[in-house]
C-alpha cells in the first residue's frame, strides 16, 4: 500500500476521519491474503459473534471465505479467547500471551464481584483448571458441553452461568484458548498447545506495542478511544503514548485530541462506497465517541438494547445507514436490509454488490 504523508488542518472535519478509519481498517482497499495478517494489523478483533466475526476478517482481506478463515482458525494461526473489556477477541498465536499479561488482570478485577457471586474461589479455580489442563491434554479439543461433563465430574457445580465465569478464568489465567471447530460446534484447546512459548514483555513494551497497532490501524482516534478498546484506563493510555509518541502526531478536532499516524494512505473516497458490516465490527465499537457515525439523512432504528453496535449494519461513505439481516435458507444466502435513508440509484447498486459480495464469502457453506 502506498504511503504518503497527510495533514490534518482547521478544515478537518468528522467524514474526513471516517475516511481514514476506513482506508487504515483495510475496508477501502485491502492489501492483506492472510487472516493473521489482518488480527496482527488490528492488534485483536472482537469476536463475539464467531460467524459475524468471520466475515469482518473477510471484509478486511484481498480475496477471502468463511472456509479461509475458518482454514486459519483451525490450523491456530488465529485464536479466539477472552481478552479485552471482556468480551471475545481474534487474536494472533504468537501475540496471545503477551497480550493476555497486560490485559487480564484488568478483566479478572472487573469479574471480582461476579465470581464472589457465583462461588468463584482460588480453591475452585485451581480444581478446575487441573481438571481442564487433564482432560485437554495431549491435542484433545472439548466442546462447552463435554467440558462442563468434565467439571461436574469432578465435583467443580458447572451450571451455565458459573461455567461461564470458569471457562473465562482459564481463558485469563492462559489455560485454554480456542481449538479447531468440530462440525459446526466450537471447542478449546490447551493454550500450551496451540501458542508457541515466547519471551515475556515487559508491561510497558506491551502497553508501547498495543498502543502503536491500535493507533496505526484505528486511527484517527482519541487516547479515550483506546481506553474503552482496550479496557485499560486514561492512563495507562496516556503513558503507552508518552512512549511512542514519536511515531505518531496529534490534531485537535471538534475539541478532542486524535492521534494518527504521520504517514497513511490518503485515497480520494468516490461516494458510493457501500459495506456491510457484523455487529460488533472493530469499525464502531472500538471507539467510545460514535456520534460521527450515524448517516445525517436517516433515522435509526435501535434494537432494545438501545445500541447500533449490536446489529449487522450498511455502512454508505462511512456512516451508518441502515441494518441488514442473513436469513437463513438451504442453498441460498439471502440478505434483508432495513435503510434508514432513501439510497440513490448508485448506492442501490453498490450495497447489491454487498450482498454479492457477502454471497461469495459464504459460499453456502453455513446453510
């Protein structure tokens, strides 16, 4: 990808960032083949929804499939595991760790209060993971269920809300990660197993490196940005910056300080551009301020939770435009979309080869 230096001046305004959010989230242009490629830019991408967050690695990549990234997830080349907020993350193998040392002890205090909820002791953590670390051993990969027919087996109460906050542990503590999926169920796997062994970082390295990945390809952003991405606080923002702050530069726009980095690909966005989005998509909720996101000339629709960030979204020239959902037929792969706008004759067309696009992705290989 060409790179040439920008700048940033009194006319900046709120498009221009979605502009070059856009362009460094690999969603104009993507330069990338491999799915790792596009986790390692990103630093980790939410992944929640694991079949949603397929297609946001594919939105990101040159040619891709539900079957090439399931190919690179399976082989382990990508992990899927609690990491940041919590919630789950795609993440590089040979990132996991140093990753999961700077970011779970801030996850494990925010579960404090529900693990004494739940009976969550050291005691019954400890019992627990030996029994995981047993029954995973030498390359076996277990579903939730027989996992949880591990744990009652052992005398360790799993009913679905403690198992949960169990399974989470042992994801925090480095024990587990994601295995390979078995049919259409997913299973763990022994982190050992999985991720190679690498030197330990110092916790300001890390800080440093997550700072840098999340700015060069979330950028424009504001350091309150990165704290709610990352669940690590202001400052811990403000001292990652401090560090690798040569590498990047800072304007003020709409009275907020965003960082970016100094050189950047600055393609000329023809109107029209149209994307369809998964909920959760590292395009909106990995940032705090959402309000330039929301297209001026529609009116949203929220799902009962009150938040954009937990629907499939239609994305016109960066903004939000309206919904769209997978319904669900053997050998077809048909979207319904809900604008919240009245789309020209061009974005007609575009968003229907958005949904070609998703077409081919899919392949009908989840129907």
């Amino acid at each position: 990808m060409p790179f040439f230096k920008f700048n940033f001046g009194p006319n900046m305004n709120d498009k221009d960032i979605l502009k070059y959010r856009l362009n460094n989230q690999q969603l104009i242009k993507p330069e990338f083949t491999d799915p790792a490629d596009v986790v390692r830019l990103m630093g980790a991408v939410q992944a929640q929804d694991f079949a949603a967050a397929k297609w946001a690695l594919g939105l990101r990549l040159k040619h891709s499939s539900d079957h090439l990234i399931e190919a690179a997830y399976n082989k382990g080349t990508i992990l899927r595991t609690h990491l940041m907020r919590p919630t789950w993350h795609f993440v590089t193998a040979e990132d996991i760790r140093w990753l999961l040392a700077l970011t779970a002890p801030r996850v494990k205090a925010q579960c404090a209060s529900a693990y004494r909820y739940y009976s969550v002791t050291d005691a019954v953590i400890k019992k627990s993971q030996k029994a995981m670390e047993k029954a995973l051993l030498a390359g076996k990969h277990l579903t939730r269920t027989e996992l949880a027919a591990v744990l009652n087996k052992a005398g360790i109460a799993a009913d679905d809300n403690r198992f949960i906050h169990l399974m989470m542990r042992a994801e925090l503590d480095g024990i587990v990660c994601s295995g390979p999926v078995q049919g259409k169920q997913l299973t763990y796997a022994l982190l050992d197993e999985r991720a190679p062994q690498i030197k330990p970082l110092k916790r300001d390295e890390a800080l440093a490196g997550l700072i840098k990945r999340y700015f060069t390809s979330h950028g424009p952003a504001t350091l309150n940005d990165f704290a709610w991405w990352s669940g690590l606080t202001v400052a811990d923002a403000k001292a990652g910056m401090a560090v690798v702050s040569k590498d990047f530069v800072s304007e003020s726009i709409n009275g907020q300080s965003y960082w970016f980095s100094p050189t950047a690909a600055a393609p000329k966005l023809a109107p029209g551009l149209v994307r369809l989005l998964p909920n959760y998509d590292e395009y909106i909720i990995s940032y705090k301020d959402r309000g330039n996101l929301m297209h001026p000339n529609g009116t949203a629709i929220l799902d009962a939770r009150g938040s954009i960030i937990f629907n499939h979204t239609i994305l016109v020239d960066g903004q939000i435009a309206g919904t769209w959902k997978r319904v669900i037929k053997k050998g077809t792969v048909p979207v319904t979309t809900t604008p919240f706008m009245k789309l020209n004759k061009k974005q007609e067309l575009a968003l229907a080869g958005a949904i070609e696009e998703y077409g081919r992705f899919i392949d009908n290989t989840l129907v």
